[in-house]
C-alpha cells in the first residue's frame, strides 16, 4: 500500500491537518521546525505547484540558477499519489540534516496508470538570517534545501554557498 498525503506522517510526527502543518510555512507565518518539516512542506509544494515556495526554500545562492518553468511544468504534470518518509538523519554535522523519501506518482495513461517513486536522499542546511520586524531585527535559523541538481561554478577554496564563513570543501561542498 502506498501511504497518501495524509498518511504519510512518520510514526514520530503525528497526523495533521494542511492548515496546521504546511499552510503556515507556505504563506511565510512560520519557520519549519526541522529539516524534515520543510522536506514535507516542499512536497505539498510541489503537489499544489507553489513554485514560489519551491524557490524560497532551496538555499538562497542557489535560487537564481533555478529553472522555475522546469519546475512548475513538472509539479503541474505529475500526478501525485503519497510521501514516505523512510528516514530522518536531524544531525549529519553541525548545520546539516538528511532526510530520505519517497515520493510516489502515477505514470502513463489515465485508464492504465502505473506507480512509480522518486527515491531521493535530500540534504539540508540551517542558515542563520535576519528580517525587519517592527523597528526590530529579528534573527533566526532557517532550514533549507541543498539542491545537487544547480551548476554553480566553486572552488573548494571558496566561501561556503550557505552562508557559514566556512570554506565549501568544509561545509556544504560534501553534499553537492
């Protein structure tokens, strides 16, 4: 049996309503928990094709390398059919998390779909940032996605994507 959307929660995460879990982070009212938080926001995303959303949660100097007609064509072509949520790995060094998923999808004709799953092994970095509040800086951590899939031209040498003051090789450069 493949778990649908609402089935999907891990037996640590309990079942909750779209208004509860991803409808906050997707109109921007809360930051995700956790790095599989955001993973489960990013696929509501991708089934409700948010875009935006998509965009705003990969790490920010990779967004403008993003294709987001590429991406909003496939989120409007896929039929979505679940998310499992095989493992969560919240600390895979001091800013990275892992989150490994399934998320399955029917393929072919409408009269004779056939399931399939993209299998993926995400990885995610918590970023330190900042947003104008009422006079006040309000500073915080926020989880995103480290997209593998980006061509962006680095050294190693260089200064780290997420934004760490740590060098590439030392920080996200493992991941992609």
């Amino acid at each position: 049996m493949v778990p649908n959307v609402s089935e999907s929660a891990a037996s640590d995460h309990e079942l909750l309503s779209y208004s509860d879990c991803c409808e906050p982070l997707h109109q921007g009212n809360k930051r995700a928990d956790t790095s599989e938080d955001l993973m489960r926001s990013r696929y509501s995303a991708f089934v409700m094709v948010l875009t935006d959303y998509i965009v705003k949660t990969t790490v920010p100097a990779q967004q403008a390398f993003l294709d987001t007609q590429a991406i909003e064509a496939w989120a409007e072509q896929t039929r979505w059919a679940g998310l499992e949520v095989i493992k969560h790995n919240p600390k895979v060094d001091k800013r990275h998390a892992q989150v490994e998923f399934k998320a399955y999808y029917y393929e072919g004709e409408l009269g004779s779909p056939r399931l399939s799953a993209h299998h993926e092994l995400s990885t995610f970095v918590k970023i330190k940032d900042s947003k104008a509040s009422s006079n006040k800086q309000v500073t915080g951590e926020s989880w995103y996605f480290l997209d593998p899939t980006v061509t962006m031209t680095l050294t190693q040498k260089q200064p780290c994507v997420c934004g760490s003051g740590e060098k590439f090789k030392r920080c996200c450069g493992p991941f992609i």
